[in-house]
C-alpha cells in the first residue's frame, strides 16, 4: 500500500505550517508501514477523535473513523474494541479535552489496560477556542480564560499514566515525523493500553517549536522494562519553559500485562457468532 492511498482529498483546515501536519503523516506513515509488513489489516483499523484541532485528524486519513465528543475518546474507544477486539482502536485528543474535560476516562483507561492506543496532540492550550489554558499550561501563563495567570503546576501525563497503570507510555514529537512514526508503529503493535504524548507546538497560541528543538534529546540506552527508571526520566521535565529543562523523548516503559479483553472470557466467544437476526420480527415487536 502507498502512503497516499490514505488521502482522503478533504481540504485541511490547520492553520498552515501547524505541527499537526507532522502528526498526521507520521500516523499515516505508520498505518501504510504496519499494512505493507502484514501486521495489521487496513480494514481492521478503527480511529477516534474528539473535538478540538486535532480531531479534524479524522477527515484526513482514509480508514475507518468515529468522531465523538469533546474529551471521550477513551470511552468510545473502549466500546468499540470491547465491540469487536479484532480491530485496531487509535484514540486522538488534544490536551485540554483529555486532561480536563476526560480525566477520570484516562485514569481508568490505563488501569484498565485494554488493548487500544491513544495519541495526544500536547499543545498545552485549548487551541481551536482560540488559546485557553488547559491543567498542561505552565503556572504563571495569563490567557483569555485565567487573566491574572494560571497558578497550578502542569499535570505531568508521563507520570500519571504509569502511576495508573498504563503498559506502554511514550513521549514523540510533532516535528520528529520518522522518530513518532516508530513510536506509533511500537505503540500500535504493543498488546495493551498503549499512551502515546506527542508534544505539538501551536504556532498561533503556543508557539514553542524553537524552546523544544532546544530541550529535545531521545532516550537512548534506557531500560524500557524498569518502572523506577521510566518514573525518573519522566519527571525530568516539568512542562515548563525553564533555561535548563531536558525533555527526553522515546518509549519510557513498556511491560507486558493481562489486558482487560483477556479477563473476560464471556467477551472472546460472542464477537465471532455469526447472527442472523429476524429484522421483521423485531420491528413486530416494536409495533405492539
Ligand atoms: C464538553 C465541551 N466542553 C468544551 C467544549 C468547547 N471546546 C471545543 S474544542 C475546545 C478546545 C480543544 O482543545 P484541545 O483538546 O487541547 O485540542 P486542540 O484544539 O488544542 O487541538 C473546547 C474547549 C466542547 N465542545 N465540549
Ligand atoms: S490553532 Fe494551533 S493547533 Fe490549531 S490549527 Fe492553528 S496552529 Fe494548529
């Protein structure tokens, strides 16, 4: 399969030269690389997204895709793989919806550890209602919706997702398009909650591609499996734009756990019957 045949011809609405653009091919890339090495099947793959920027990511790539409300994908995903677990559920959301409006649905999607992926656009604003601030923005930033200055620490989702849970938790950048092609590519294949943060500068509200090229190394020599080690380098940056800050980039931790699919047997039979149901009699019913 080529790359392009994942176009869908709608016209992007982006503001031009946003860093959406990188995660949107790095995730059409990963899609045609996984294809053509027959690990997953185009029709098989089911993407997510809520509504902020990022969603308009489900116009753009030709596959499968449900658009839902602001801040729950991680529940829609969650019934659709509960659904059908042969398909391959990608989640997207922006900062602002998954970390305010959908919290609770991250915490209990990686304790949960179903077998599904989810890929956040981190512009640390809530960008297409024009630059609030999200629980990612940096203490002290004023904004149209905090004029005196945000006074809160940022959330650190690094942190979060490990301490709840998660099996596979990384961190991309918008602008590293073969560095989060591979990144997805891993997240995609890994059998579990798969957390992908893809730290995206938003030119018009928070433009940070310069402070990030600055900061960004990739973790290398880093032992995947070791949960107190993740734990450190996912504390090394705090989301601020601090002189010194190192902002490593790379899969984290990733271990191997039942996923939620597996400890339910009454799931693994019923997906496979093949129904034929009597539509005639069911809307009879309805009628009396
Ligand atoms: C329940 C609900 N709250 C608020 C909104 C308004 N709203 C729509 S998009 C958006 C901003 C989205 O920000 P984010 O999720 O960070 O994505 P970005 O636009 O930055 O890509 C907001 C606040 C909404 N549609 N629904
Ligand atoms: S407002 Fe920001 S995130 Fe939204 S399209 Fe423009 S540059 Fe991209």
């Amino acid at each position: 399969m080529k790359i392009e045949e994942l176009n869908t011809g709608e016209k992007t609405t982006w503001c031009p030269g946003c860093t959406d653009f990188g995660i949107l091919t790095s995730v059409k890339q990963a899609i045609t690389n996984l294809v053509n090495a027959d690990k997953i099947k185009r029709e098989n793959v089911v993407g997510v997204s809520g509504v902020g920027c990022f969603d308009k990511i489900y116009d753009y790539i030709n596959i499968n895709f449900f658009h839902t409300l602001h801040g729950r994908t991680l529940p829609t995903m969650f019934g659709i793989k509960l659904a059908n677990p042969e398909l391959k559920v990608i989640g997207f959301g922006g900062d602002g919806s998954t970390y305010a409006e959908g919290m609770a649905h991250v915490v209990h999607s990686c304790r949960y550890n179903e077998d599904t992926t989810f890929i956040v656009f981190d512009n640390q604003r809530f960008s297409l209602t024009t630059g609030q601030a999200t629980p990612m923005s940096e203490k002290g930033f004023a904004g149209p919706s905090t004029p005196l200055g945000v006074q809160e620490k940022p959330v650190n989702p690094l942190v979060l997702t490990m301490t709840c849970g998660a099996s596979f938790v990384s961190r991309g950048f918008a602008l590293d398009v073969p560095g989060l092609t591979k990144l997805i590519e891993a997240a995609v294949m890994h059998k579990g909650f798969s957390f992908v943060e893809v730290l995206q500068p938003c030119i018009s509200y928070h433009n940070t591609i310069q402070f990030l090229r600055d900061h960004i190394y990739k973790l290398e020599n880093h032992d995947i499996g070791n949960y107190d080690e993740a734990m450190k380098k996912a504390l090394e940056w705090g989301y601020c734009q601090d002189e010194n800050s190192r902002i490593p980039t790379g899969i984290f931790y990733e271990t191997n756990k039942l996923i939620y699919e597996d400890q339910w047997p009454q799931l693994k039979p019923w997906y496979n019957v093949k129904r034929n149901p009597d539509f005639r009699k069911i809307l009879q019913e309805f009628k009396e």
